[in-house]
C-alpha cells in the first residue's frame, strides 16, 4: 500500500477514492437528516454532477500518466 500511495498517480488515485467516499457519506447523511428525504431530481442531479467531476478528474489522471511515460 505505501508504494502505490508513494507515487504520484497512486496518490491521485487514493485522493480520487477518498472523494467518493466522503461524497457518498454525505449523500447518506442528508438522506438521513431530511425529514421528507432526498427528491429524485435532486440526487439524480448532485449524482451526474459529482460523475462527471470525477470523470474528468480521473481522464485527467490518466492523461498525466501518458505524459510521464512519454518524457522517459
């Protein structure tokens, strides 16, 4: 574990999963703490937002990893 976290992209990917975790956390405790719930519309939107920000977050990984192997 401590060689994956001791690269860059390890790092980035431990961040990237530490992310959605803390996301999903707190989507569970605003279920919770809403007394009516959460609407459809509105999970469906933070859910597709937050994809989308970790889409490219992880695109963006990616391309970083070309650019390393590209400068060896």
């Amino acid at each position: 574990m401590r060689d994956v976290l001791e690269s860059d992209t390890g790092f980035y990917y431990a961040i990237g999963l530490f992310t959605i975790a803390v996301f999903l956390g707190a989507i569970a405790v605003l279920a919770l703490a809403t007394p009516g719930g959460v609407g459809v519309v509105e999970l469906g939107g933070l859910v597709v937002g937050f994809f989308l920000f970790m889409l490219v977050y992880f695109v963006s990984i990616s391309v970083y990893r070309l650019e390393d192997r590209a400068d060896r």
